[in-house]
C-alpha cells in the first residue's frame, strides 16, 4: 500500500490551473460580443479541471505541466484523465480512439501508460490525480452486448490492471471511473460493478492500490438533489446515493472507497429526455465549483473533469465518429467533434451556471 492512497491529494494542496485550458477559454471570451457574458466567462480561467491525455502525444505536455507545478513551489495537485485504450468508448461512436486492439493496441497502449510513468516519476514533489478511463470499465458492466465492447472486454481489463500497477507511485493517486448513477447505480448494475472494479485491482497484483473512484465524468448529475424524473425508478437517482450506495459494497470487495465527483456541467437539472442522453445536452449549466468541503467524508473533492466547452461529440451525420445520441432533439447542434471547442455550447453553460459566475 503506497502512502499516497491513505489520504486525499487534496489536503494542503493548490490544485494546478491546465494551460491549455486557460488558452481555450481566453480566446473563447476574445470572441464573446456579449460583454457582461464575457466578464463572467473569464472567471472560468481560473476552475482548475482535468488534462486529458486522449492521444498518446500529449503525454509530454503532461510532463511540462508537471515541471510547471513543481517551480511553482508549495504543494501541487495536477489533475490529469489517462483516456487511450484500444477500441476506445466501444458503446458509442464518438470517442473513439487512436488503438484498435486489432492493430497491436494493447501493446501501444502498454508504452502510453510506460511515457506516463516516466514523467511523473521525474516530479516526485508534485501529487498527480489520474482518473483511469472514463466508460471503460462501465462499458463492462452493461455492454457486454455490444460487440465492441465484448470483443474488447479482457484487454481492458488487463489493461486498467497494468495502468494500476505501474503507476503505484507515492505521489501519484488513482481514480477508476465509475460511471455515474445513472449507469453504475441501477440496482441491477451496481454490485457487479463492485466486482469488476476490485477484479481489476486485484490483477494489478498483491499491494497495488487506488485511491477510490471517479463519478459523474462528462456527465450531467446533481451531486444531491430532487430526483431528475428521467431518473425513476432508480432509488440511486444523484451522484452521493450513488457513491454511499456503492461504498459498502466496495468495502466488501476489498477495494478502497474514496470519491471524486465530475460537477463540471451539472448546474441545471431536468434537461434530459432520456437519463441515457450524454451528448452535448441542451440547457446544461456549469455547477458546483470544485471544491474539499464536500460534506461526505466518501468524497475527496469536487472537481471538474470535463472540460467545459469541449464538445462530446460531433453532430455531422456523416462522420465517420457520429454518433445518434449526438443528433437527438436534447443535443446541441451543429456541434464538432469530440474533445474540440464547442463556442456557443460553452456560452451557453456560462449563461446557465448554478452558482452563477458574478
Ligand atoms: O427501470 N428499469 O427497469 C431499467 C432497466 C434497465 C436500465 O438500463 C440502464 O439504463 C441506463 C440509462 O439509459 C444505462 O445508462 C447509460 O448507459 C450508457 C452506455 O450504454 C451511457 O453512455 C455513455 O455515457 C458517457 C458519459 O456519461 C459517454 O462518455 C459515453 O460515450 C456513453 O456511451 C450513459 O451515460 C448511461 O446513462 C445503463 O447502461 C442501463 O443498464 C435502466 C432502468
Ligand atoms: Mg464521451
């Protein structure tokens, strides 16, 4: 057990504002004509969200941002989302990734996880949060159905493992993504998904260790609230019934129960038509700041992992990465594609954040 994993990242610490994030949004505010929008706009500069590293080149860039935090002295936090395995986001259309399995991806993907390893190892000063593939493992849960994700089920899981067991440094801490309420916290989904989760730490062989799990990333859930009635019947219906639903069951498990919560577009509820819906969705706002002060102590911190303004994914039929939820009546549209900036999107969750930017 590394010492890392006994205590939150986030204690006595600067959480390490991401560059490029900064940049994205400056230029976004550059184009804003709206100047009341705009001020509040440039308030977001200063969110610290998650870089991720969803091509193996910018790993680098994730060894210049560590080298940054370690000048800046104290004790920082630099949030990254490890976001690579071969057939990639393998239930929908829009993520998909640089490796296919058929093409030599999980041995790619192995010397992905290697460069990580390298840079953090030359920051030992500087706490690094990984959260370890967004949909992956919850794509295992229930989708086995989709021959993507079952051809792809066991290189994943070997996959998540080897990621676990090399990055078992001590200023390193990791986070599986653990989908959300809305997906891992149906009643019928949520012990296998224990299961799964403490399978994949135990192929990381004996000592390895997480720090706990990553929930509600680049999704729409309150923290706690009114039920969403896209929700029902799931009595698992907001993000902490979720996490103290499942945290027993991890226990039971063998597999540590610490959370971080995605709030990044969560500001606004009721805006789906369907609690499947991801895509880009209508009337989303940017939500809880991040924060320690959770009021659970499950909760590591709240944090903002999607970055907001970035799209999920494009609305062009004829992509070869369309995907349908992207072209549904609660999609914002025309929208780019994945991971690319989303203009009017982003003016949108500023014009809809709860707490407003003011
Ligand atoms: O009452 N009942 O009787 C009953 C019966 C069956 C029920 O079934 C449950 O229904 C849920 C709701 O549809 C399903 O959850 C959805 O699953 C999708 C993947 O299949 C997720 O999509 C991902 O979302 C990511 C961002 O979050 C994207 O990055 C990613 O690209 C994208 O693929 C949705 O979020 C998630 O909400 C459950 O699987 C399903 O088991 C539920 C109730
Ligand atoms: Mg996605």
């Amino acid at each position: 057990i590394d010492a890392a994993s006994s205590r939150s990242p986030y204690d006595g610490a600067s959480v390490f504002l991401i560059p490029s994030y900064v940049s994205e949004v400056q230029a976004a505010v550059a184009n804003m004509t709206d100047s009341t929008l705009a001020a509040q706009a440039a308030l977001v500069e200063q969110v610290p969200i998650f870089f991720w590293m969803d091509v193996s080149t910018k790993v680098p860039t994730l060894g210049e941002y560590l080298a940054a935090a370690d000048a800046a002295g104290g004790t920082q936090v630099v949030q990254s989302v490890i976001y690579d395995l071969p057939d990639r986001d393998c239930a929908a259309e829009a993520s998909a990734g640089e490796f296919s399995i058929a093409d030599g991806g999980a041995a790619l993907y192995e010397a992905y996880i290697d460069s990580i390893v390298a840079q953090v190892e030359q920051y030992p000063n500087v706490r690094v949060v990984f959260i370890v593939e967004p949909d992956g493992l919850a794509n295992l849960v229930t989708n086995l159905s989709v021959p993507k994700c079952a051809n792809a089920a066991s290189t994943y899981k070997e996959l998540v493992s080897y990621a676990i067991a090399q990055l078992q440094q001590d200023n390193v801490w990791l986070y599986l993504d653990a989908g959300h309420s809305g997906w891992l916290g149906w009643p019928a989904n949520i012990t296998p998904a224990a299961q799964l989760f403490a399978s994949v730490l135990q192929g990381a062989g004996s000592g390895a260790t997480v720090r706990g799990l990553a929930t509600d990333v680049s999704n729409y859930n309150l923290l706690r609230g009114a039920e969403d009635p896209v929700q029902a019947p799931n009595p698992n219906y907001d993000e902490e019934l979720y996490i103290n639903a499942l945290a027993p069951l991890l226990q039971q498990n063998n597999f540590p129960s610490q959370f971080i919560v995605d709030q990044s577009r969560s500001g606004v509820s009721g805006i789906r038509t369907a609690e499947g819906d991801w895509c880009n969705v209508l009337g989303a706002g940017l939500g809880m700041r991040p924060t320690t002060d959770t009021g659970n102590t499950l909760i590591d911190s709240i944090v903002w992992v999607k970055p907001p303004g970035e799209s999920d994914g494009t609305s062009n039929s004829s992509s070869p990465r369309y995907d349908t939820h992207c072209g549904q009546s609660d999609a914002a549209q025309p929208a780019p594609e994945a991971g690319t900036w989303f203009q009017s999107y982003f003016e949108a969750l500023v014009q809809n954040a709860n707490p407003a930017f003011s």
